[in-house]
C-alpha cells in the first residue's frame, strides 16, 4: 500500500503518533487508546505495515510496534522535494509581481 493511503485514515495517523511518542508499543496498549475494535486496530496495523511505516517485532505472545525510519525516511525525503519545488515556484512569483509591482510605481511617477 501507498504510504500516503496509509496515512489518509485518522485511526492509523493517531497509531503512528502513539507509535512515534512511546518508541515501541504492544498491539493490546494500542487498542486501549481506541474506541474501535481490537480485530479493528489489527487491520490498521497491518495496512501501516505492509506500506512499510512500522514493523513489528514479536516477543512470545506480545507484539511490539515500532515505528520503519526507513520508511518515514522514504516521506520526509519526498515532503523535502516538494517543498523546495514549491518554495522555488513561489520565489519566482514573487519576483515576477515585484517587478511588475515596480514598474506600475514607475508609471504613477512619470
């Protein structure tokens, strides 16, 4: 799965951000913080799995989330892009409008 479908559904942006603040946590505390179901929250995790955003690391009977820096790595790299593409753009705008913004005060002058 797309990482940023992953992240489209509120339920799994909240698991990555108790994932992130407890550094590793069990599926069972996971689903104590939710309404949903426990067979609910499993799903959830395993759609943030398969896009690659946690792993899991099995201990006996417990399973302890984590979050994949690789793949947040993959976001924060293609966020980066973005902004600087976007920071670019807007800086040639920018200049276009105060160019023009300068020669209509030229014009109020003469």
């Amino acid at each position: 799965m797309d990482k940023f479908a992953a992240l489209a559904e509120p339920n799994r942006r909240r698991m990555i951000e108790l994932i992130a603040t407890r550094n590793q946590i069990s599926s069972s505390a996971i689903s104590n913080e939710f309404t949903i179901s426990a067979p609910a929250v499993s799903q959830h995790l395993k759609i943030l799995r398969e896009a690659g955003l946690i792993q899991v690391e099995k201990r006996a009977q417990q399973r302890l989330y984590s979050l994949n820096s690789e793949g947040i790595d993959e976001i924060w790299e293609w966020l980066n892009q973005m902004r600087s593409f976007w920071n670019d753009r807007l800086d040639v705008l920018e200049k276009i409008l105060t160019d023009e913004a300068n020669k209509k005060d030229e014009g109020d002058i003469k």
